[in-house]
C-alpha cells in the first residue's frame, strides 16, 4: 500500500526506472570507424585529384593513355585518330577525362585499403599490389571502349561504355581489395 505523496507501490526486485541499475555500455564502433576512415581518405584523395589533378597529372596522363589506347587499337587493326586526350573511332569521339582514367575508382581502392584495420606495412603492400592491377584492368577496359566503339551500333556502344564497363572496373576493385583482404588473412601473426 502507499502512502499518501510516496509513488506508486512497486513489487519486489523491480526498481523504480529512475534508480534502475543499467547494464548498458556504448558499443565498439569498429565499423564505423573504418567507414569514416574511408570516407575522409576517399574525399582527400578525391579532392586532390579535382583540385590539382588538372595542373599536375591528368593532362600528361590522358594523353599518355589516349596514345596507348590507339597504338593498341590500331594493333587490332582498327583505324584510330588521335588528338591530345581525344580519339576517334569512326564516327565516334572519346576523350580522355579523369573517369576514363579510373582516378576515382583508385582513389576508393586506396581508402578502402587505408581504413581496413591492419598494421601500415601491410597496407603499403596492398596499395603497391592494387593500384597497378587496377590501371592494367582499365587499359584493359579502355580497348575494349574502342572495339565497342567500332563494332557495336550507337546505343550498344552508349550502353557498354556508361554502364557495363563501370561496373566491371567497379567490380575488378572489388576483387583486388578482396584478394588483398584474403592475403592479409594469410598473413595474420
């Protein structure tokens, strides 16, 4: 029974939820801590190449990669035009922007190599591992945007060059950072 101005009466054992013990700790937020990681890694990365890419890089870079492209076009025996950073392939006109040369995607596979949990050697060995596979994987796609580009009519090649090959450089970053995941684990002490 209560009292009058003493509360509610209350069973034995359970407390008022004011005075309740609680048993509550804040979690460990290891993911979240990788996913921020990533982020700000992948928006530095991101920012630099937008921001002095341009002036440092991207320009010798994608003419480079237009002239390799072409020469091995033209090995394929398809007729090529180059000009700078663009090239044409019949009717088609490409040109060589920080997307064709995959510098986001590299980016992201170095965040995600960054924010992953492991000692900095291992990490150093994952961005030496990747990066040139990754660029090889694009050389790759860059060719094969030619071949579309000669073989396949105007939506097809629209199709594959917007979307397809995206996801297959998407996936090939995916695969790299996966398989340096599985030789981290190897390696484990």
């Amino acid at each position: 029974m209560t009292s009058a101005g003493s509360g509610p009466e209350l069973d034995e054992g359970v407390l008022a939820p004011s005075t309740q013990k609680r048993d509550w700790r804040p979690p460990s937020w290891p993911l979240i801590k990788v996913a921020l990681t990533f982020l700000a890694v992948f928006v530095f990365l991101d920012t630099i190449v937008v921001l002095l890419g341009n002036a440092l890089f991207l320009e010798p870079l994608g003419v480079w990669m237009t002239s390799a492209t072409a020469a091995a076009l033209r090995l394929l025996g398809i007729e090529t035009i180059v000009e700078g950073k663009r090239f044409s392939v019949g009717e088609v006109v490409l040109s060589m922007d920080g997307a064709c040369l995959a510098l986001n995607l590299k980016a992201m596979y170095v965040a995600l190599v960054v924010a992953y949990p492991v000692e900095v050697r291992k990490k150093l060995v994952g961005v030496a591992f990747g990066l040139p596979v990754i660029f090889v994987a694009n050389y790759i796609r860059l060719i094969l945007t030619g071949v579309a580009a000669d073989s396949l009519s105007r939506s097809a090649f629209t199709f594959a060059h917007d979307y397809m090959f995206m996801i297959f450089m998407v996936f090939v970053v995916l695969l790299v950072w996966v398989a340096w995941l599985e030789w981290v684990r190897r390696h484990a002490r």
